[in-house]
C-alpha cells in the first residue's frame, strides 16, 4: 500500500530545502540565463544573427529555459542523495516505513514541481527583455515534464547507486552538460554539416527541445513517430532507475 503521508513529507522537506537554498537553486540558475541572454542580445545586435524566420535570442531562449531545467533536474536528486549519505541520513529514510519505490516517485514529483516554478521563473524574466510568448500551454507542460522526468531519474540513479561529489560531478560535466550542448539550444540542424546530423537524429532529447521551441510558435506540428520515440525513451529511463531502486544493491540497505 502506498504511504501518501511519507511521499508528501519527502516532497514538503525537498521543496522547503529548495526555497531555503534559494541563493543556490533558484537565483543561480536564473541568473545563468539572464546572462546567456544578454550576451546573445548583444551579438544578436551587433551582428543582426536570425534563425529559422526569429531573432537569434528568441531561438534560443526556449532551448536555455529547457537547459535550465534538465541541469536542475539532475543536480537536485543527485546532490541531495549524495548529502545525505555524506552525513548519514539516509538511513533515515531507509528504515522508515516507505517502499525504496516511493522515495524515487517522491524525489521525482518534487523535481517536477521544482522544475515547472525554475521554468516559470526565467520565462518572466526573458519576457522583459525579449518578445516571447507560448502558444502551446499543454505541450510546453508535456514537454517539461518529460525533461525533468528523464534527467531527475538521472539524477537518482547516480545519487543512489554512487558515493562521492567526484561521480555527481563527473556524470553532470561529462553527461548532462554535453546532452544539452548537442540537442540544438544554440543552434538549427540544417546549420550542421551532414556527417554530423546524425548525433541530433538519434538523441531523443533533441526532439524535446525542437518540440518544446515550437510550443513557443504558433505553428506546432506534432509528429507521432518522433514523440513515441521520446516516450519510449523516457519509460526506458524510468524503468531501469526503478528497478535499482528496487533491487537496492549494496547501497540500500
């Protein structure tokens, strides 16, 4: 049976961490991008760049938004994981009464919710300084949560199955930050050089991205293939982080 009142517990103490860190969790993200922004802002001018029919800083302003929140997705889950078994209460968790599967369907609702308020914040923050606007409500929610679901289960799988800064760091900078570097943030694919358009076709997280720009267009097209793709891609990712969350190993006790 399913302890509601553990999962909302775990989810409270995450999300009242997040508010209280808030220098680090939110403030810092945010101002990532702010500065993203008004470096492209100021090449955008100088160089009069335009991409795909927009300005150069409103192609990219969703894929930074998207980069943001897949960073963030990661790092919570895997930095709190690793913090609590750096100073012990882990264990804590570990000997209630709560299933090993509701600890991870608890640090993934409580990424989403953190994701959608990091999200929510750096588009009002964009939408001062350039003409940005959804037209899609529900598939920029859909594509969100996708996001966040794929690397907060990242993010758990490391923190659980891992011990040391050194690995959270290693899969963050070797992983995560080259993920959002190759999925078309910075760029369109018909820039790239044939021979290279192949890392893009084949990484599903660059479907997410393109699908998640045209939420922000008010011409969407949704293409099923490409998001079963995605969809099956995701449910892989969540099934195997379950099942070591399940089977436990020699990390959990």
């Amino acid at each position: 049976m399913i302890s509601y009142t553990a999962i909302y517990s775990i989810i409270a103490h995450r999300l009242k961490e997040f508010f209280l860190e808030y220098q680090y969790s939110l403030l810092a993200p945010i101002t990532t991008n702010l500065l993203f922004v008004l470096v492209f802002l100021t090449i955008e001018s100088y160089y009069s760049l335009s991409i795909e029919s927009s300005s150069f800083v409103q192609f990219i302003a969703p894929g930074l938004i998207i980069m943001i929140v897949a960073q963030e997705s990661y790092n919570n889950p895997s930095v709190t994981l690793v913090n609590m078994k750096q100073i012990g209460s882990l264990d804590d968790w570990l000997l209630a009464p709560i299933s090993r599967i509701e600890i991870l369907i608890s640090l993934l609702i409580s990424s989403i919710i953190i994701g959608f308020i990091i999200a929510i914040c750096n588009l009002i923050i964009f939408s001062i300084f350039i003409d940005i606007q959804i037209y899609n409500y529900l598939f920029f929610c859909y594509y969100l949560v996708v996001v966040i679901i794929f690397f907060a289960c990242l993010g758990c799988f490391v923190g659980i199955i891992f011990n040391t800064w050194d690995t959270q760091s290693t899969f963050s900078n070797f992983f995560v930050t080259p993920l959002n570097f190759l999925s078309g943030t910075f760029f369109s694919i018909t820039f790239l050089p044939e021979n290279f358009k192949f890392i893009l076709y084949y990484n599903p997280y660059y479907y997410v991205v393109k699908f998640f720009r045209s939420c922000f267009d008010d011409k969407f097209i949704f293409q099923l293939d490409q998001n079963l793709y995605i969809l099956t891609f995701i449910i892989v990712s969540f099934i195997i982080t379950a099942y070591v969350y399940f089977k436990g190993y020699s990390i959990i006790k």
